[in-house]
C-alpha cells in the first residue's frame, strides 16, 4: 500500500513531529510531503524517508522564517500530487489537512487543532487593535480555506488528539472525530527515587498561548525558583524582565530535560495546551503538575478530586489562581504518590496509539466517514 505522510513543517522536534515519528514507524515505506524541511532537526526515523517540500522552501531562510510566508501556504499544500497513493494521513495543525486528493482516495487527518490564530486563540496572537484589523482580510482568507478544505470530500475522517480539539473539530468544522491521545515515550522518562530539588519547571515555547509571561508573573517577588527550558519568538524579550529565581537557559538536549523533569518540585503549565505531552513526560517521571483546567491537561491531568492525583488544577490564568495551586501543591505533597503518578502516565504509551490509530486507518480503508 503506497502512504503519503502529510504535516505542516518539518524543522524541529516537537509534539506534532513525535506523533509524525510514530506513524512513520507504522508505515515505513510512506513518503512525507511538507512545506518547509530543514534535515537533522526532527529526528533518524523521519529523515530516512523520502522527504519532499514545497516551493516554500526554496525562499531564502524559509526553515527560520517560515511564519512571515503564511499568505502562502494554502496555495502551496494543495500544489503536491498525491493521485497516485493507496491512503493519505495529513497530520495538521494548519494546512496539512487542504492537501488536494482524489475524491475516492482515503484521507484520514489526525488533526492537533484547527489553526489556533484563526480561530480559538486569534486574541492571544493578534490582539484586538490595529493589528487584529489589519489581519482581518487575511484571516478570514485562512478561515475560508480551513472550513472549504475540512469537508467529506476532501477529508475523508478526522481523528483528534484530545476531547477539546474534538470540540473544536465539531465548532468550526461540523465533523464528528474519535479521539486517539499522542504517543509519549513514558520509557524514556524513568521513575526517580531521589529526592525532590527545591525548584519548579515549565517547557515552553514562547509563543502567546504558551504563557510563560504568566508563570513569570507567578513567581516573582517569591522565594520560590523557576526554570523555563526551551526557546521561541519571545524568549529574549522576557528574560531580560525576569525576576533573579527565574531562568530562561533555551533550548536543553533531551537528557538533560529528563534530568530536569524527574528532579524538579513540580512542572508548571499554565498554557491551554492542545494536548500537552510534556505534562506527560513529567508524570512518567512521578513529577506532579500544575495545570491550567482547560484543553488536554483535562485528559491527561488527575487533579486533587481524584483518589489518586497527579496534579493540582487552577481554573483562572491569572498569578493569583496559579499561587493559588502551587500552595496547594506543596500543601498536599504527601497524597501525591510517585508511582501511581507514574502508572498513570503509562496509559499514553506508544503501544495504545498504535492500536487505537491502526483501528482508525482501518476504519477510513473500508469507507467510513
């Protein structure tokens, strides 16, 4: 069977290129189309496939730069010709799932969300003054673009990652989607017997959503001390705010992260995630998180009504609501039990999204939409 591999961008190692990374194993034969590559920052499995980008990729620097062509990527994803493959899987966060295919070829699209800055998250990324309205035009250039590429006859059934993106794919698009959680490599994060270092981790992104602003706010003017890892568009402009406990270091290789997430008090994720893998991540390392009440951290959180909790939620994404949990963390630290945080995380190894997204794909074969 000939599979074509479709995904929006392919020039870090990320959740949605970890999702990637798995299907791939499935379907080692497939061919992966995409709008930007950038070779040795994803990972071995997804560069030893046939990897073809778009005409996007050919503009100077496009790998680092690729957000400032946005106008152009409805009309590049759709330029591939994919006519000639058995089953097409789009995992979309963007435009991945507009690919153009044959109305009776199969097109399942595992979808992380429907693009956030058009619709859900349009405040946080444009705000509501002149720049919201000079992006107008362009918006809702996108929103028509998504709706007109999300019918049965271009995808043929949709699977989403966690219950709100389910939502979002019934609000905006009007279909129904089964969900199928992310694959998490719990194995890579063993379960540590030392004791707990006195200091707090997030993993962010440093895009609006990710919040690190806030958690910032959190812990400023308190004795406690916070690492952010990772590295995004705001990272620079918020470490030369940040308060003295506050560190900013980047980017971290994966041991190290590791380290971080079995040492560390708690993670912190204040951000409405999609899914959240790294909230994951730490609880396969029996770490606790403080999680905002709200997208994937629903699914994949157990909060203190829980008999056996894995974190603490807070409902309001303010610095007060998150205080709030953080005391009520380490208020109740002693009914939080490594291993059952732990045994917990398990349920998001690789093992079940291989079953539950094989039975998906088998679905989409035999016709069902």
């Amino acid at each position: 069977m000939r599979v074509a591999l479709v995904h929006d961008w392919l020039t870090g190692m990320r959740g949605g290129e970890r999702c990637l990374e798995q299907i791939a194993g499935m379907f080692p034969s497939a061919h992966v189309y995409t709008l930007f590559y950038e070779p040795g920052t994803t990972s071995d499995v997804i560069d030893a496939l046939p990897v073809r980008a778009s005409a996007l990729s050919r503009f100077p620097n496009s790998a680092r730069h690729y957000r400032k062509l946005l106008p152009l990527f409805p009309s590049a994803i759709q330029q591939f010709d994919l006519a000639s493959y058995d089953l097409v899987i789009s995992t979309s966060h963007a435009v991945a799932k507009g690919v153009r295919t044959r109305p009776d070829q199969p097109h399942l699209c595992y979808c992380f969300t429907p693009m956030r800055y058009i619709w859900d998250q349009a405040d946080a990324y444009l705000g509501r003054g002149l720049r919201r309205a000079i992006a107008t035009p362009l918006v809702q250039y996108l929103r028509n673009f998504d709706r007109r590429t999300a019918t049965p006859d271009r995808v043929t059934r949709f699977v989403a990652i966690s219950t709100c993106v389910q939502d979002r794919i019934q609000r905006h698009y009007g279909r129904e989607a089964p969900v199928v959680f992310p694959p998490v490599q719990v194995d890579r994060f063993p379960l540590s017997d030392r004791a707990r270092e006195d200091f707090y981790l997030m993993v962010g992104g440093f895009v609006p959503y990710k919040q690190e602003a806030l958690a910032i706010d959190a812990f400023r003017d308190t004795p406690r001390r916070l690492v952010i890892v990772g590295d995004g568009p705001t990272r620079k402009s918020l470490a030369a705010h940040a308060p003295m406990n506050v560190e900013l270091p980047g980017r971290v290789p994966d041991a190290e992260l590791t380290s971080l997430l079995a040492r560390c008090r708690g993670l912190i994720h204040p951000q409405l995630e999609d899914f959240g893998i790294a909230a994951v991540e730490a609880q396969a390392c029996g770490t606790p998180v403080v999680a905002y009440r709200g997208g994937g951290a629903v699914d994949s959180v157990r909060g203190q009504e829980h008999p056996n909790p894995t974190g603490v939620f807070f409902d309001h994404q303010t610095r007060r609501a998150l205080r709030d949990a953080i005391d009520g963390l380490e208020t109740r630290e002693g009914s939080f039990q490594a291993g059952a945080i732990r045994k917990h995380a398990q349920t998001f190894a690789p093992s079940r999204f291989e079953r539950e997204f094989r039975a998906e794909v088998d679905a989409v074969l035999a016709g069902s939409r």
